[in-house]
C-alpha cells in the first residue's frame, strides 16, 4: 500500500515508522530540517513542502497513494489536506483532529471535510485517562474484542504483593496471563520462574473481572478498589473531555479553571460536574477544597510544566493518584521518574490509533508496547493459522519464544488459554507479541 504521510512531527514519525517496514511510505512536512532528518534516519521518502498545494501531494504521488494522514499540529490545516486529495481522485484519507467539534461534525455527515477517518487527539486521550483511572495501579489499558479483554500494564512497587514473587507465585487468577515485564525500559517475555522486581512494570492480559481483581495485588493497600472521587485541574479541551466521558459513566468530578470566562462555559455544558474558578497551583485553595482526599488529581492544563508542579503539589498533599497530560513526549519517563504516577501523552495515543485503523489482513486491534518493543493484537483465527485445531501447547512449539497467547474469546464467551486448550476457527485471539518476533508470527497465524 502506498502512503501519504502530511506532518512528520511526533504523530507522524511515528505512524512513519510503523508503517514502513510493510508499505511504501511518503512523508510531506514543510520543515526542511526534519525531512533532512527523515531521509537518513527512516525507511521513508521524504518531500519538503506545503502538504495543501495540489503540486506537492501530485510530488508525493497521490495519483497512485491508497492512503493519506494528515497529521500535522494544525486541525484546519489537516482537513485541508483531506479536502485537496479527495479532488485528485479516491485515495483515503485519514485527519487528526484536536478539537472533537471537527468529530461531532464529521460523524453527522459522512465524508465532510474530504475525510474518510477522523480522529481526535483529545477525546482519546480522556478516554485513556478515564480508562487509567478506573483501574487501580494502572499506568496503561487497552479493551480488546469489544471490552470482553484487556491489556493492563501495572508499576510493582515494594508495597506490591507481588513484588519478590516468580510469576509462577503471582499467577493466581483465573482469567488473567502475564504476558512479560517491562526492566529497565526492556521488555522481558513472562515465564514462570522469571522474578518480579519492584519497579517493574507488568503487562497482564485477561477479561476486565480478573485484571481488576490483580490490580488490587499490585496497588498499595490504601489504595480505593475505584476511584470516585476525582479532581481535574485545568479546562482544557482534555479536561472538558474528561469530565464529559466520566459524567457518561456516572462519575461526577471537580474541576478547577482559573479563567472565569471558560469556568462558565464549562460549568453550562458540564451539568455532573462541579466547576471550581481558583489557580490549581493555589496550595491552600487545594487544602481548604480538600483535594488532598481525592482519589485521583489529574492534571490536564495546556502547560506541561505547570501539569508537572500541579502533579507534584497533589502527591505532596497526600492524593493516592496523579495523571498528568504531556505534549511533549520526550518528558513521559521524566514525569513518572519524579513521581507523577501516570504521565499520558496526546500524540502516542493518536499514532497508536492511526496505526491501528491502518492495519491491513486479519489484525483486528492492537496497541504498542514500550515504543513499538512489542505489540498486543487482536486476530480472528482461520482454518490456514497455525494455531487452529490444536492444542496451544503444540502450536507454540512452533512459533519464536517472544510470543504470548493471552486471551482467546469465541462467540461472546472467554476462554482461558492454557496448555490443552483448542483453538477453533472463528476465535479470536490476543496474543502479546516482541517486535522481534512479530513477522514470523503474523505469518504463522
């Protein structure tokens, strides 16, 4: 598949990256620097200029492209670029969005703006914060076969039960598997007698009853089995977001805006939500709310540094919890290394999502693991897989050691993957797979 990428920042480089191992891959960016950049660090052609001229999308060769992302930091921009392709013919074209207005629209009128698929950045990045804090411990959570399975990835603290233990000891659940570790910011495949060591991350895959159930193993024993009472600082548009998607699942948070023109806008479409007008840097404002209480803080300002101090500040206070929205990528391990639990950047989330749409043949979802070192996917199995028709035990024997089945649904029920297992045609599977070994299993299964 031939595709057009617009925009080689964070988003773009990563959806570049990602995709140019199996499809031919042309990236526009205006900035001659970065397509110099491009050019000796990636697997890409790269073309320096404006990505809405029709003469440099005719360079790119959108004549013959199947796809083009518009993924600049800009949302009119990105529809333009929608727009301007869809005159040159048929080619799909994918738009990332910040403001969720350009979603709204586009969902109530199929094909507006010349986009085929929109995405916005800071609906899935509320959704993501909401998915963290909902789960105790949680640092990551992805749903797969429709909410049936999940993917968590737990911080192990040395207040952990688990921590000290093999994964042997610790593999106590039912409907749970732990698929590998994360060390040192290496990925370390799960078997029994491999150590569990505080500060290590655990990826678990299991149905949501059982990950919920571990994540109480892994989280301090003060820690809420849910978090209910919730606190946003900042009415950002992902803090709006936030606050909309909990008042959907029935949680009313506090939220505190500095503006008093935006405090009101949000306290007329935030009914379930109480709208504080205050600094959210105000340490006594904080006491005398007593967020020091909340279960959760989540830091959601358009500041990075001050989501940083607005983090350090609730921690300080006492708060179980602190989230903290991140532009820049490159400071996400800062964030969580000085004590900000959750540190959650828009543009991975919004490449994780581009990339996921883009997958082509029988991958139905998948997330990314500690900067592509492994994936989680999502497949239906077929009577041609490898695994189809026999036990797990025996299909394994035949696939690279850097691979975990982790869940296996059929029809709406969920099977535990164990040994003996069949898998049948029309399951599907979630497998955890290292990037090393992803080429080899995708064919095999």
């Amino acid at each position: 598949m031939r595709v057009i990428i617009v925009g080689a920042g964070e988003v773009g480089s990563n959806i570049a990256a990602s995709l140019a191992d199996s499809h031919d891959v042309v990236v526009v960016d205006v900035d001659s620097e970065t397509v110099e950049e491009l050019t000796y660090s990636s697997d890409v052609l790269a073309i320096e200029g404006n990505g809405t001229s029709l003469s440099v999308l005719g360079d790119a060769g959108i004549g013959e492209a199947d796809m083009l992302i518009a993924s600049t930091d800009d949302d009119e921009t990105n529809l333009a670029v929608c727009g301007t392709a869809k005159t040159t013919g048929d080619v799909f074209t994918i738009a990332r969005v910040r403001n969720a207005n350009f979603l709204d629209t586009w969902r109530q009128s199929a094909g507006a703006f010349g986009v085929d698929f929109m995405v916005s950045t800071n609906l899935l990045t509320a959704q993501d914060i909401v998915r963290v804090v909902g789960l105790p411990a949680a640092v990551d959570v992805d749903p797969f076969v429709g909410g049936l399975v999940q993917m968590a990835e737990f911080e192990v603290t040395e207040e952990s039960e688990i921590a000290g233990r093999t994964v042997e000891a610790a593999d106590t659940f039912e409907g749970l598997t732990f698929a590998a570790l994360v060390r040192n910011g290496d990925v370390v495949i799960a078997r029994g007698q491999t150590p569990i060591e505080a500060g290590n991350k655990a990826i678990v895959i299991g149905d949501p009853e059982s990950v919920q159930a571990f994540s109480r193993t892994v989280a301090p024993a003060t820690t809420p089995d849910e978090a209910r009472d919730i606190v946003i600082v900042g009415g950002s548009d992902i803090g709006y977001q936030t606050a909309r998607v909990l008042e959907d699942r029935g949680l009313g948070a506090r939220l505190i805006e500095q503006d008093p023109e935006r405090g009101r806008e949000l306290a007329e479409a935030l009914p379930g939500t109480l709208v504080m007008e205050h600094d959210g840097t105000d340490v006594e404002f904080l006491a005398g709310e007593h967020v020091d209480r909340a279960d959760a803080v989540i830091a959601a300002t358009e500041s990075d540094e001050k989501n940083l101090l607005i983090s350090l500040l609730a921690k300080n206070l006492g708060v179980r919890r602190t989230v903290a929205v991140v532009e820049e990528g490159q400071y996400t391990n800062l964030f969580e290394a000085v004590g900000v639990d959750v540190a959650i950047n828009p543009r991975e989330a919004t490449a994780e999502e581009i990339v996921r749409f883009t997958q082509e043949g029988k991958i139905e979802n998948l997330s990314l693991i500690e900067g592509r070192q492994a994936e989680v996917v999502e497949i239906e199995v077929d009577e041609a897989s490898a695994l189809a028709g026999r036990p797990i035990r025996e299909s394994m024997a035949e696939l690279p050691s850097g691979v975990v089945i982790g869940a296996i649904t059929r029809g709406r029920a969920f099977v535990v993957p164990r040994g003996d297992t069949v898998v049948e045609p029309g399951d599907h599977v979630v497998l955890f797979v290292a990037a090393d070994a992803l080429s080899t299993v995708m064919s095999a299964v």
